[in-house]
C-alpha cells in the first residue's frame, strides 16, 4: 500500500472531485461549526468545566501570543485568526491518527490496478490546504499591514522609491548608494513574502505528509504495538507544526503591523556620512 | 469513474508544477472556503464572546477589588470617626459628671446650711417658748400657793388672828414669794 503525495479522489459531485482530504477538513470544519454553536449557547458567567479548560486554552494561547507582540490588545486582535488556525492544524493533526484513516477506503482502479484509495486522509497531508492557510495568512498580514501603519509606509517596505528620491535629491554619492542598496533590498523582501508562503505552506505538507508515510510503512511491516511510540512521536509533531504555523503567522502579522523603523528618521549610515 | 478521474489527475501532473504538487483550484478554493468558515466562527462564537467575558471579569474582579479597597479605607475612617467621637464623649461627660458632682456639692451645702439655720430658729423658738411657758407655769404655781397659803392661813388664824394681822402675814408671804421668783 502506496501514499501518493497527491490527495485522491473519492467522489466526483457534477464537475467536481472531492479528494480525501477534503473529506477530512470538511469533516473536521462540521465538527468545529458544531462545537462552537454548542458553547456559544453554554457560555455561562459562571464557567463550566469545558468553558474552564477553553478558558485555560485560550489565556495560555494569549500569554504566548504577547511573547511575540509584546502587547495584549495585538494579542487579541490577531486571536481570532491565529488562534484558528492553531486549532484547526492541530485537530486535523491529531484526526489523522484516528483509526480508520487512510486504512478505511474503496477499492478502485488506479493506473490499472486495483488499489485501496482511503476515505479519509490528514488534511494537512493535502498542498492545497496549506498552501490555502499560508496565502490566507500572509495576504492577512498585508491588509492589516496596510490597516495599520498606512499604504504608502507599508509597500515603502519593499518598494523604497521614497528613500530613493531623497538620497537622489541630495547629490551625495553615498547616501544614493545606500538609497540603491535600501531599494534593492526592499525588491528581496518581495521575494521572501513569496518564500513564507512557500515555506509555511511545504513545512506543513511535509511533515504531515511524511508522519503519514511513515505511519503507514510502520503498520504495513508490523500492525500491534510497534505503531505506538511513531504515533506518540506523530501527536508530539502535530503540536509542534500547528504552534510553528500559527507562531510564524503571528510573527509576520506583529512585523507588519509594526511602524517601520526609521520610517520618521534620518537613516543612522546618512547621519554618519553628514559627521 | 474513479479511474477516470485518477487519469484527469495523472495528466494534469503530467501539464505543469503545481499540478505535479495536486494543487487544483477547485481544491484549493474548497479548502480556503473549509478554512475560512472555520475561522469565522471560531472567531465569532468562540474567541470574541469568551474574550469578552473573561474581560468583563477580569474587570468585575479588578472593581471588586478597589471596591473592597475603599470600603476598608472607610471602614478605617469610620472607626478612627467613631473612636474620635468616643473620646470626645467620654471628655464630654467627664466634664459633666465633674460640673454635676461640683454642682451637687454646692447644692448640699446650701441645704445643709439653710437646715441648720431652719433647726437653729425652731430650736430658739422652742427655747423660747419653753421660757414663756415656765413663766406662765411660775406664775399659776405663784398663784395657787398664795391661794392655798391664803386659806391656811385663813383657817390657822381665824381663830387667833385679826383681819388685819392676817392681811400683814399674807404681804409678808406674797414678798417672800416674790423674792423667791426673783
């Protein structure tokens, strides 16, 4: 038994082929929906025990959020979407070693031969829904970006015609020099946006890809016990993937919600020039 | 159909990078919709409601708090007020006590000596009378005797005395009389 990197299709709805992974977000989202209407209508003063344990989640979440922003009203401004998205990885995470994944499927012809295609599959284990959150997340932090600090000073970032133009305007050679370098360096920055959706995005991927390989090869060669500590090692990885993405997320969300620095000053290397 | 649709797949792969990767916009799209939702309500039935409440309780808390605070402030006031008003109390009826205790004592003085002065006048006056009454007593017995002397005498001497010898002893005896009441 194979697991191809590509999520396969168990259903086609009119032009439409719904894979195995979609089957295990969507199920997963349904849960979620679920859940929350539950405790939207059992939310209580006074809480419970399950209000107290999300309670507790959600005040650890906060503190290691401010370790990042530094400030509590970021933390909660970027809650609903970090904190969303740890949830979701995470359970998704978790859901793809429940049994019945990727052993519970139909049998059907692929590449002419019959072969077990799984029903359900880790969502994560699917490029397209990282690559969905990663985009969703970095276009995020733009628009906050933006919201924030103001379009001009945000798109500065990468495109430094401003800086440029002033050290023109000084006929200093030095200071167009840095001008140069500061805009080249700002057309980079362009590129690494390009790089956080790629790396957050095949971060993900392959290590829920490749958790799920290796909980398959395990089980294919002995299917007792033997399992046990690689599904150990795979609940650990699916903590660790879901706080690395969401932290990242939050990073990028705090960088460029930041004013940038320097963005009222006279640059440090200019002001040397000058003495 | 299966098959057919695993053959769609194999072709696309075969056509370009992403689709080499399964990235397939229709997935793609199904997925961000699958994200999306979930972030929509975890955000609005989850995050924002419970932020909201622990909030108001975190304030509720930190009013409670500085409520708890004030009223001990007061408190304190209110007993250092009270022990204040204690004591101007306690001074209050000390001085009091003091003034009736003064007061009192000029007071039984006052009666005592008007008393004696009331004793002192009945006393005179009881001396007085007594004086007057033994006079009258003097002079009732001055008169009973010169009466009883008079008629002893009237029966002693009717026989060897004259009327006029008889006035003369009765003189004597009235002059004795005197002389004694004197």
């Amino acid at each position: 038994m194979t697991v191809p990197v590509i999520a396969e299709p168990v259903v086609r709805i009119g032009a439409f082929t719904v894979t195995n992974a979609l089957v295990n977000s969507s199920l997963l989202m349904l849960a979620i929906v679920s859940f929350s209407f539950w405790f939207r209508s059992s939310l209580h003063k006074i809480p419970g025990r399950i209000q107290n344990l999300i309670e507790l989640l959600l005040e650890t979440m906060l503190g290691y959020f401010d370790q990042v922003t530094k400030s509590r009203a970021k933390s909660k401004r970027f809650l609903p979407l970090v904190g969303s998205l740890f949830i979701f990885i995470l359970l998704s995470n978790w859901m793809g070693l429940l049994p019945g994944t990727g052993s519970i499927g139909v049998w059907q012809v692929v590449h002419g031969e019959l072969e077990l295609v799984p029903i359900l599959r880790p969502a994560m284990s699917d490029l397209n829904l990282t690559l969905a959150m990663a985009l969703l997340s970095i276009i995020t932090s733009h628009v906050l970006g933006m919201l924030t600090v103001g379009f001009f000073v945000h798109w500065n970032r990468f495109i430094q015609l401003g800086g440029l133009w002033k050290g023109v305007k000084t006929l200093n050679p030095m200071k167009i020099l840095v001008a140069m370098i500061e805009f080249l360096v700002g057309l980079l920055e362009i590129v690494s946006e390009l790089a956080k959706v790629l790396s957050l995005s095949l971060r993900l991927f392959g290590n829920i890809f490749a958790g799920e390989v290796l909980m398959t090869v395990i089980a294919g060669l002995v299917s007792f016990i033997v399992p046990m500590p690689f599904m150990l090692l795979e609940i650990l990885v699916g903590i660790v993937q879901a706080t690395v993405f969401s932290m990242l997320t939050l990073v990028y969300l705090s960088v460029l919600t930041e004013k940038p620095h320097g963005s009222h000053e006279e640059h440090p290397v200019a002001v040397a020039s000058h003495a | 159909m299966s098959a057919e649709v695993t053959q769609l797949a194999a072709e696309a792969a075969k056509t370009d990078v992403l689709g080499t990767l399964g990235i397939n916009w229709k997935l793609f799209l199904a997925q961000l919709v699958n994200v999306g939702i979930v972030i929509f309500v975890l955000s609005k039935w989850v995050f924002k409601p419970l932020v909201k409440l622990m909030d108001d309780r975190v304030k509720k808390i930190d009013d409670g708090l500085a409520h708890a605070k004030e009223a001990d402030r007061r408190l304190k006031d209110a007993k250092d007020k009270e022990s204040d008003l204690l004591a101007q109390a306690r001074k209050e009826s000390r001085m009091m006590i003091d003034e009736a205790i003064v007061k009192g004592e000029k007071e039984r003085s006052e009666r005592v000596e008007r008393s004696k002065q009331d004793i002192d006048a009945q006393v005179e006056e009881a001396k007085a009378k007594i004086v007057q009454e033994k006079v009258d007593a003097l002079e009732a017995v001055r008169l009973e005797v010169a009466e009883l002397v008079m008629r002893a005498t009237h029966k002693v001497a009717a026989t060897a005395a004259d009327d006029a010898m008889q006035r003369r002893y009765v003189e004597q005896a009235l002059q004795e009389l005197e002389q004694t009441k004197v």
